[in-house]
C-alpha cells in the first residue's frame, strides 16, 4: 500500500511517521515550510495546492489518497476553498488518472453534530451543522462518498473529536479560566493519526464514517478541576453558559459554539478493533502535566 496524505499537518505528520517504515507515504504541503517539516519527519515531500491540479500532478499515483488539508483556522470562505473545492478537485484528479487510488480518506469534524444538549451521538445519529464551517464541512462529507464512488475510489469519513498533543495541550486555557460549562470530547493526535492507519490496514469502513474520538467525553468544570489538582495549582473560576452567553461581545459563530453540547461515542472505532493508545484524557495529558510541575 501507498499513501498520499494531502495536507500534512499537525495530523498528517504522525500518520506519516508511522506509515513510511512499511511502504511508500508521500506528504503534501503547499509551502516550502510545509514541504521542509515533512522532509525532516522522515518520509517523501511534495509541495502543491490542493486545489490546483496542475500542482497536484506532481504527487505520485498511490494506492490511498488521505485528505488531512486545514483550512487554517479561518473562516467559512476558506474552509469552502480547501475542504469542498480541494476536496472536489483532489478526487477528479486523482480519479482521472490511468492508475487511479482505490481508496480515499476524508478526515472531518464531530462539529458537524450541532447541539444535542447533552446527549450521546454516533455515526448514526443525523448531523445537524449550526455554522458555516460545519456546514462546509458537512458538504465536504458528502463529496469524500458520493464523488469519490463516481470515480471508482471508495471514500471513508472520519470526524475527529477536539484535537491535542505535544504542542496543543493549551493547559493554559483550562488553568487561567474562566471555564465554561459543557462537555469536551477529545482525541490524541496519536490515536487521530493511530485510527486512520488502523482503517487503511484492517481495510475496514469503506464507504462508511467513523467517530474517532475517545472512551472518555468529559464536562469540561471536571476536566479543568481534574487538571488543576494534577499540576498542583488552584481550580479555576467556572462560568455557567447563560453567564456566558451574557457577553455582548461575542461572535456569532461563537456563541453557536458555546451553545452546542454533546456526548461522542466510539462505540463503533472500538468495535472494528481499534484500541488506542490513551483512551482517556488521563494518559493522553500525562506528559503535559509532568512537563508543567517541573516548571
């Protein structure tokens, strides 16, 4: 098996690593930086814009394509230009080829959720999108199966849940506070990139979407008193929702954010046989918090 990983950030780089021993990984980066980190991470670099398919035409054929491209952080004009356009034209290039993948991995968001107060959610449960982004993202989903099957490649979706390691731990954020209430649900950057690898070995979910998240969503007052009692320093202020809600200065998308709570299951990651590498936060923030106390 070879594998194209297109955008090959903070996820891709692990998956890369862990990958290139056995067989060929090509990363893709649209910036020399980019091509640059993924040359020191040890495995092929090609620097191209996904959504240029000349450019595009400088990545090797493989047998996998993964699509790990960031938006950036910016807003819902941008995610549409990577995640739908990209998206979209990463399929129809690859797809043309003589010698095109047969299979491609999306890696979306458990944003695409919307509010359910609360509740438990898996991969059968309707999506509701309350942003732009999510529902660019929502989109992007439906692109990653239905184009990708037009082509003859079978797309898989994965939705990551919160996202943290080595350089995004943001202890900083839950120990300063103020903390507002709801729930967190996470993923370690290792079991991010663990979970993909593990679906293109086992060659399982094809066609299908899977939560990777992991066994533990947390309310995020018990996250952040559990965090400050680890690094031995005083639990932080906490905010109610309402209180936060009450702030006139938030944006809209904001304040959709803070509105949406939910529970995500990995019931069925689990149940193909996936076993991760910290299932809770208590493992995953350990050497962080090590760090931390030795100041």
């Amino acid at each position: 098996m070879s594998v194209a990983i297109l955008g090959c950030g903070y996820v891709g780089l692990a998956l890369g690593r862990s990958l290139a021993p056995d067989r060929r990984v090509v990363g893709v980066r649209r910036s020399a930086d980019g091509r640059a980190a993924i040359e020191r991470a040890g495995f092929e670099a090609v620097e191209a814009d996904v959504t240029s398919q000349e450019e595009l035409a400088a990545v090797p054929n493989v047998d996998t394509v993964v699509f790990a491209a960031s938006s950036g952080g910016r807003g819902a004009d941008a995610a549409r230009e990577i995640y739908v356009d990209g998206l979209r034209t990463a399929i129809e290039t690859f797809g043309a080829r003589e010698e095109p993948p047969d299979r491609l991995v999306y890696t979306s968001s458990t944003g695409v959720y919307g509010d359910h107060d609360g509740d438990w959610v898996d991969e059968g449960t309707p999506i509701e999108p309350t942003t732009e982004k999510t529902e660019v993202l929502a989109e992007a989903e439906r692109i990653a199966i239905a184009a990708a099957d037009e082509h003859g490649i079978d797309g898989t979706v994965v939705r990551f849940a919160g996202l943290y390691g080595p350089e995004r731990y943001r202890l900083d954020r839950y120990l300063d506070g103020p903390v507002t209430e709801g729930y967190l649900n996470m993923v370690h950057r290792a079991d991010a990139a663990g979970a993909i690898r593990f679906l293109l070995e086992s060659d399982v979910a094809r066609g299908e979407t899977v939560l990777a998240v992991d066994d533990e969503p947390v309310a995020k007052w018990q996250f952040a008193d559990w965090l400050a009692d680890e690094c031995d320093v005083p639990r932080p202020e906490k905010r109610t929702t309402a209180e936060r809600l009450a702030d006139e200065g938030l944006s809209a998308p904001a304040r959709r954010r803070i509105e949406t709570s939910k529970r995500c299951s990995n019931d069925k990651l689990r149940e193909l046989g996936y076993e991760f590498s910290h299932p809770t936060y208590r493992s995953g923030y350990r050497a962080a918090i090590e760090e931390y106390r030795r100041g």
